[in-house]
C-alpha cells in the first residue's frame, strides 16, 4: 500500500502581511523559468546588467538564464527571487 500526503505551499507576503496558497497557481507552472526572468525584470524596469550587480552573477550567466541557454539552479534562483523579492517557486 502506498500513502500519499497532500502538500501545500504558501508564500508570505511580508510587505502586504499576507499568507498565499500557491499550489494551484497555474500561472507559474505555465510559464517557462525564462519568460518569468525576463518578465520580472522588465516590470521592474532593470536592464540585465541592473540584475547581474544585483544578484552577484556574471552578465553572462544572467543573460543565459533570461534566453533559456543556461538551466536555473537552486543557488541561482535563490538569488533572483531575493533580489525580485518574490517567492521561491515563483523563479524556480
């Protein structure tokens, strides 16, 4: 027999003090990790360069991880989901 267990997430949204259930966001599943790269940086009007100092990663990299030529790790998405200030899963 197998037992499954449902698991929920939740993403804190300190400045609005709000608790969100996010895992049946279809928004983020949807979209590729490189259109949401590329959307938050544009809604935040920074240019790659303005990432790249932000988060302590190579032009290049960033620049990758926006076209989709470089595969985003843990340790990346961390950091961008800081410096965006968004949740984890939201990037990754």
């Amino acid at each position: 027999k197998y037992h499954f267990k449902k698991i929920t997430l939740f993403c804190v949204d300190i400045n609005e003090k709000r608790l969100y259930n996010i895992s049946k966001s279809k928004e983020v599943k949807k979209m590729e990790t490189k259109d949401i790269l590329k959307q938050l940086r544009e809604k935040n009007n920074y240019s790659i360069k303005d990432v790249a100092n932000g988060t302590k990663m190579q032009y290049t990299m960033c620049r990758e991880y926006e076209s989709g030529d470089r595969r985003l790790g843990m340790s990346a998405a961390i950091k961008f989901a800081d410096f965006y200030n968004v949740c984890l899963p939201q990037v990754y």
